[in-house]
C-alpha cells in the first residue's frame, strides 16, 4: 500500500466513478483501475463498489478513507514545511468566507497576501458559514471565517469583529433609539432564511422570550433582503457591516436591538487535526490583521 494508491481510492470515491477520477489524475482508467485492484488484493477486503450511477466505497473502504485522507494530507504538510522554508512559502491556501465578508475584505486580503507570499496562490470560497464550518472538518478548506460558529474540538477560533445587531427599516420609516426584543413583534420583516447565523442567533434569542415574529418573507442574500427593505416591503435584523456593503443612496433608518443586545461575531476556525504549514500560520495571522469592521 502506498500513498499514490490512497490518492487514487479517495479520487475514485469522490469523484463518483473510475473514468472521472482518471480524468482528474490524468491517466487511463485501466491504470487506476489496475491499482485499486492491486489495493484490495493486498488488504484482502474490497474497497469499491459499482452501482448504477457509478462507484461508492464499501465499509471497508469507507474505513480505509479516513486513514488515507489523513496520511495524505500530512505527506502534503510535510512537502509542504520542506517547501516552505526559503523566505516565501510556496503552495495554495484555501479560505472559506460569507460572500459579505468577501465583499468587505477579498480586495485588501488579495493584495497583503500577493505582497507577503508572491510564490503562493489564494482560493477564496463563498458561502454560508454552516456549510462552511462543514468543509473546514470535512479537510476540504484550509481556513475558514465563520459568523457565531457552535463550539466543537475539532476546530480553533480566533474572534475577528463584533457587531450589536440593528433593526433596519424602510426609507422614512421612524424608529425609536432601541427596540426590546418583545417589539420586534411589532414589525413586519424580511430575514434571511435559514439555515443561516443571524438568524440562529435571532431565533435563540427571542425562544427563551417567547417572541413570535412577523416574518413575511425569507430570502437568502443580504443585497437582496436590503433591496425589498429599501422598496418598503418590510423591515429586517443585520449588523451595520452588512448595511454598510448592502444598497448605494441614502442610508436606511436603523436602531439598535437589546436590551438584552443580539451580538454577531466573526471568527477564524483553524482545524486542530491538521497540521499547519508556514503559509496557513502567516496566512491566519494576516487575516487577524485585516478591519473586518466595514
């Protein structure tokens, strides 16, 4: 058994079948094929198995994965720390982030990062911090900035920003200087939809109060949400970053929630599992560098 062999066992199974694992490796299918053969000989257990819409890993080779993925990516981390210790580390780094924090920070993290490491490369991956945080443990992201994030043993958190939620409301609309969380009965709102941070965190607030909202829509982007607030169609819950990089024109009349006060959070997860090389340690540090405030 032997890493090449480990390779080839994860990219058939991610990939779904044979030929297109031999696509992504750039070889025939028999010479994959061939060696995951060779594998399952030399274990005595069969890995694979066909079906109809293509291969999955059998108990066996579900079990032999988690190795291989693990002895993998420290035959990369040691490559890598070998790689690295001229004065610029080398390599691909791939961060996860909320498409709001991308839009606040990729322009000034992209130019920091080419300054400070001019022979690597930056992947940076939107999407919703759930999905995010799922990646990060699953090993397919390297780091990953992630909105009020559950506490776990697998990942380390560095806090970046935080911001008191607002109740935000359509153009000329009145607002008083705070709303109680029991007002926010009071207003018809549009909020994201779930699964989403802010509104865990909004419905974990307000259960222990017993506060029903009326909601009249959820929608997933914040722009978009922002655009229907904008248009009167109601009002909603976000912190002033988000308003900051939501509409142009005049501002949208805001007011504080609380007390008690809803607080949103940005923080850095790190996997502890994996080890880190020069470039995701300078990277982190980079990172907790950068105003995340908007």
């Amino acid at each position: 058994m032997d890493l090449k062999q480990l390779e080839y066992l994860v990219c058939v199974v991610e990939s779904g079948s044979f030929s297109r694992a031999a696509v992504a490796l750039n070889l025939a299918q028999p010479s994959v094929s061939r060696q995951i053969a060779l594998l399952e000989e030399e274990l005595g257990q069969r890995l694979l198995t066909r079906t109809g819409r293509g291969v999955t890993a059998t108990e066996a080779g579900e079990a032999l994965l988690v190795h291989a993925r693990t002895m993998l990516a420290s035959s990369r981390a040691a490559r890598d720390e070998l790689r690295d210790m001229g004065d610029s580390p080398s390599g691909r780094i791939v961060i996860g982030m909320p498409p709001r924090v991308a839009l606040g920070i990729s322009v000034p993290l992209v130019r920091r990062f080419r300054e400070r490491f001019p022979r690597a490369v930056i992947t940076i991956l939107e999407g919703l911090s759930i999905p995010l945080r799922e990646s990060l443990m699953a090993g397919r992201l390297d780091l990953a900035l992630l909105f009020d994030p559950p506490a776990t043993p697998q990942l380390s958190y560095t806090q970046l920003s935080r911001e008191r939620l607002l109740l935000i409301a359509p153009p000329g609309h009145r607002l008083p200087k705070s709303v109680s969380l029991s007002s926010l009965a009071d207003y018809p709102l549009i909020l994201p939809s779930a699964p989403n941070a802010i509104r865990n965190l909004v419905d974990a607030a307000l259960r222990p109060q017993g506060v029903q909202l009326k909601v009249h829509a959820e929608v997933g982007a914040v722009n978009t949400v922002l655009a229907l607030v904008a248009h009167g169609q109601g009002c909603t819950i976000l912190p002033e970053s988000a308003v900051a990089l939501g509409l142009q024109g005049p501002p949208l009349p805001r007011t504080p929630i609380g007390p008690p006060e809803i607080w949103n959070t940005l923080m850095l997860a790190v996997p502890k599992a994996k080890p880190a090389n020069r470039l995701i340690r300078e990277t982190s540090k980079l990172l907790t560098e950068l105003d995340f405030r908007g």
